[in-house]
C-alpha cells in the first residue's frame, strides 16, 4: 500500500511541478525581454 501512495504522491507532484516549470521559462523570457528593453533605452 505504501508503494501506491508513494507513486500517487510523485505523479501528484509531477502535475504541479510542470505548469511551475513552464511558467517559470515564460517569467525567463519575460525578464530577458524587459532587461534588453530596458538597457536599450537607458544607454
């Protein structure tokens, strides 16, 4: 029984991990965006 909590728990935290993960790339993107942006228009 311990086993299938154990593999519940890890696909559960899978399923949250990725969205995180995906958003977190898009945040990435985001600031290197805003950072070039920024330092072309204070130079």
């Amino acid at each position: 029984m311990a086993k299938l909590w154990t593999a519940v728990l890890i696909l559960a935290a899978f399923l949250l991990a990725a969205p995180v993960i995906e958003s977190g790339t898009v945040d990435t993107q985001f600031f290197q965006a805003v950072g070039t942006a920024d330092g072309g228009g204070g130079g």
